[in-house]
C-alpha cells in the first residue's frame, strides 16, 4: 500500500559502502505531532510485516516528523465514534446497527494498535528510538518498545492516558516498570507527569541524551556502528536479550489490555476525559456510577 501516515526508506551503511542495512521509520503526521491516528495504526501492521521479512535490515530507527515524536493516540478521531465528538458525527449508512457499529469499530482501532505494537516490538532487527520531542501516551509506549531509546534535549516524555481517561494498553504497563521500577513507573502512569529528558536519562528511561540538531546523525552513527557487526550475531544477540526481557509477556497479558481499555472506552469517563482534553479543562470524573451516583445527577 501506499504509506501515508509513515515514511520508510533504507539508508545505506556508511561503514560498509554499498550495503543498505539501516531502516529509517518516520512517524508522518506533523501538522497533529504525529499523534497516532486509525491509519497510522494499519499503516504500521502492515509495515512491521514488511520489515520482519526484509532480512537485510539489521539496525531500524524510528523518529518523529517536525517537530516531535508522537502526541500519542490521536483523542480527535478517536472522540466522535465514541460519542465524545461531535453530536452529529455520521460514521457511515449502518441504518439501525450504527451505534453498534460505532462501538465495532472502536474495539476494532484497539485491536489493530496491539497487533502493530507486538509485531514492532518482535522485529528482528534492533530498533532504536530517536525521541525528537514530545513523546507522551501512545508516543511513549512506542519508545518502551524499542531496544534502545536515544532522545533530543528537547524531548518531554510521559504517560498521560490515566488522566485522559484511558489506560497504557500496548504494553507500557509491562515494559515501563522494567526500565525505571515499579514506583516511578506507577507515579508516571498514575500522574500523567511529563519529565525531561535528562531525568529520563536520570532514571533509566533512555540510554542516550543529544543536542537537538545533532540527534539523527548521531544515532545514525550508533545504528552503522551496531549494522557493521556480524549479521547472525546482532540477531541472535536481540533474540536473547527479548526472551528474557518478555518473561512475563503473554497472550493473556494482552487480552487483559485489551478487555481493560474495551470496557474503559465504553464509559462516560471516557468520554468526558476525551472532551476535557480537547477543551483543555480539567475533567470531571463521576465513575463508576455514572448515569445512577448516590451523590447526585449526571448529566454524561
């Protein structure tokens, strides 16, 4: 297919003259900061299967457009199907079934981010992040995936879905606490805080802090580094390194996510943390009671 939402090419190794090995993966949609939107998430799973049989990519970085990394989940295309948008939003000629329709669909976005988000973080070939900015939510849960995660002095990272009304659903709840501890991975998630990046440096979250403008060619400088070892090597070594490091990944894992951010977009909550957000309010949380408080009316 035609990428959009994502720009793919494969660079040539400069330590190896005419061997092409090192994947860049752009995140394309900088007039939103790359917020991570339907077609991005179908882009990426179709993306990661090409990559995962592209055996001459050894090294892969993956940055953001403009002025960013990633905004995290795009709430703008993600409001009105769930009814937090506008009110006379038309998803499409589903005569009696559109409610139900939106609801399909809506599970069906999940279901096709945590497909892309397990086939990226199984490719082969070592991933590293170039954090160019912002990367929060979704953004950041990107970065976790990774193998190694270099950042800008410019970037802000955090994981903002609790207060939005969401929950980590592509493995941030798993992999975040391995890389700065339970406490600080629960403060982040539980906060929404956004930290910078010398504290992520400070705390474990990235391995690697660059001026801004020096970013890419440094980290392209890492992946050829990384590229001109041996091929079988390289795999086997990230082969290792993730068995041990998925101890605790499994299918049931990712079908609690799943079932936990299925039943949380369904709730009023939901969709007042989607509308607080883009009206940048404060949200008024009434669950789990919602329509029926002891406390009083509701009017979501």
């Amino acid at each position: 297919m035609e990428y959009k939402a994502l720009k793919w090419e494969i660079r040539e190794n400069p330590n190896n003259p005419g061997e092409k090995s090192i994947g860049v993966l752009t995140l394309n949609r900088p007039d939103f900061l790359n917020a991570v939107d339907v077609r991005m998430r179908v882009e990426l799973d179709i993306l990661c299967d090409e990559i995962a049989h592209n055996s001459n990519v050894k090294v892969m970085i993956i940055t953001g457009e403009g002025r960013g990394f990633s905004a995290g989940g795009d709430l703008k295309t993600e409001a009105d199907p769930l009814g937090a948008g506008e009110e006379d939003f038309d998803f499409g000629n589903f005569g009696a079934y559109k409610e139900i329709a939106s609801l399909f669909f809506n599970d069906l976005r999940h279901q096709v981010l945590q497909r892309a988000f397990k086939k990226f973080e199984d490719l082969p070939c070592i991933v590293i992040a170039a954090i160019n900015g912002p990367a929060v939510g979704i953004g950041l849960e990107i970065c976790t995936l990774c193998d190694l995660r270099f950042a800008s002095d410019k970037a802000k990272l955090g994981e903002v879905a609790v207060p939005a009304g969401f929950l980590p659903e592509s493995g941030g709840a798993r992999n975040l606490p391995k890389l700065v501890g339970v406490g600080k991975a629960i403060d982040m998630i539980l906060t929404g805080k956004i930290i910078d990046a010398n504290e992520a440096l400070e705390i474990g979250l990235i391995e690697k802090v660059f001026p801004h403008d020096d970013l890419l060619d440094e980290t392209f400088a890492y992946a050829a580094q990384v590229a001109s070892n041996p091929y079988l090597s390289v795999r086997y070594a990230k082969d290792l390194v993730r068995m041990y490091w998925n101890h605790n990944r499994s299918d049931e894992g990712w079908a609690k996510e799943f079932a936990a951010i299925q039943e949380i977009t369904r709730t009023g909550d939901c969709r007042e943390g989607i509308r607080a957000f883009l009206e940048k309010r404060p949200a008024d949380y009434k669950g789990p009671y919602y329509d029926n408080p002891p406390f009083g009316g509701s009017d979501r």
